[in-house]
C-alpha cells in the first residue's frame, strides 16, 4: 500500500490571489504595509505564526496578523470575491487515485482543519483521505510531524510513503520524514528551490505526476 501525501496551496488550489488579498488586509489591520505579491507567496506551506514571522520579525504583530489574516481570509471565501481554483488536473488524479485499490491518500498543508473541511466539502472529497494533517495539529513545515502522524495514522512505512508539494517547506519535511518528495513547478517556489531543498524529482505537469506515482505504485 503507498500513502500519497499531498499539499494543498500552490499543489492542488491555486489561492495566491486569495492569500495575498487577505495578507494585505492584514497588513493594514495592524498598519503596516503589505509585503511584496513574490514576498507573500514565499512564506506559503507555513503555519500562520511562522509565516508572518518570517514577513515581520518575532518581535512583531505576529498574532495581530494571524487573526486578522484568519477573519479576512474567511470573510472573502463567504463572498466569493477570489476563487480558490483547482489546477486543472487536479481533480482528475485525485479521483484516479481515489479508485486505486493499492493507494492511500492523505493532506499535509498549513492551512487550518477548518479550511481544509471547507475545500474537501467544496469538492465532494469528503471519505478520499486517510489521514489529513493540517496547522491546528502538528508543528509548522518542515518539521516532519505531519507526515510522521500521516503514517501513523495510515500504517505506512517511509518506504511506501510519497509527499507531493510545491515548496521548499513541503521538499525539506519529506527529507526530514525519510519519504519520497516529488515538487510540482507550478506552484510558488522555483523547481531550483525545490531540489535544493532536497526534491527527489519535480514535475511539470499533472500528467507528469500521474506517470512519476504509477512508476511509485508499481515499484512496490
């Protein structure tokens, strides 16, 4: 059996605009300015504290910023101002996995639980993943806590076990964990980024990534 670990921003949802609106929205909540569009996106795959550490310092308004992140990020879901778009063939190899008998799926994201209820809702998902990790229940990427409870939970070895995202966070956690990480270029950190940080391989394209995890199946 292989444990298939997917991030979520930037891997399988395209939210960038809808998270550089709500930062900038958090920003001016505590009167400062917002960061850069390039600088928002690279703080993605952090849990909040983490993220707006690394944007203002630890000796900022990192829980200011995390609430009103948190508040402004819901508020322009409820009013469907930004859409948070799955990457086209997305949902596909999703629901292909979903079908494979020797194929767990699970979730390592730093999104909250409530958000990641949200999507899966959204998208009929709800019974595909095993196990899903999120940033109310294990410490911040890449800390390799997520997938340790990921294949704790799903009875997977490291072996068997693949973490799939686009950011250097997500490539230094599986490294950390002792799985395979396979990086997708189209996400918010380069692919340099990403094999720097220890990627195995990284992918262009969902198809791409379909071949590179049939290859992962077999080869179990």
């Amino acid at each position: 059996m292989t444990l298939i670990v997917f991030d979520v921003d930037g891997t399988l949802v395209d939210s960038q605009h809808m998270i550089v609106a709500a930062q900038a929205e958090a920003f001016a909540a505590v009167g400062l300015p917002a960061p850069s569009r390039a600088r928002s996106l690279s703080v993605v795959g952090l849990s909040l504290p983490q993220a707006f550490t690394a944007l203002v310092g630890a000796d900022g308004p990192v829980e200011a910023l995390s609430e009103a992140y948190k508040q402004s990020f819901s508020r322009l879901r409820a009013m469907a101002e930004i859409r948070e778009a799955l990457f086209p063939g997305a949902a596909d190899l999703l629901a292909r996995l979903n079908r494979e008998a020797a194929v767990q799926l699970g979730i390592a994201t730093g999104k909250s639980r409530r958000g990641v209820d949200h999507l899966v809702a959204v998208h009929g998902w709800e019974g595909w993943f095993s196990t899903v990790q999120t940033a109310d229940d294990a410490p911040s990427k890449p800390h390799p806590a997520m997938l340790h409870q990921a294949m704790a939970e799903a009875g997977a070895e490291p072996s068997r076990t693949v973490m799939i995202g686009d950011t250097s966070y997500d490539m230094a956690m599986a490294r950390a964990a002792g799985v395979t990480a396979l990086g997708v270029s189209w996400g918010y950190h380069l692919p340099e980024a990403l094999h720097e940080a220890g990627a195995d391989a990284v992918v262009d394209s969902f198809a791409d990534l379909d071949d590179a995890l049939r290859r992962h199946i077999a080869a179990g």
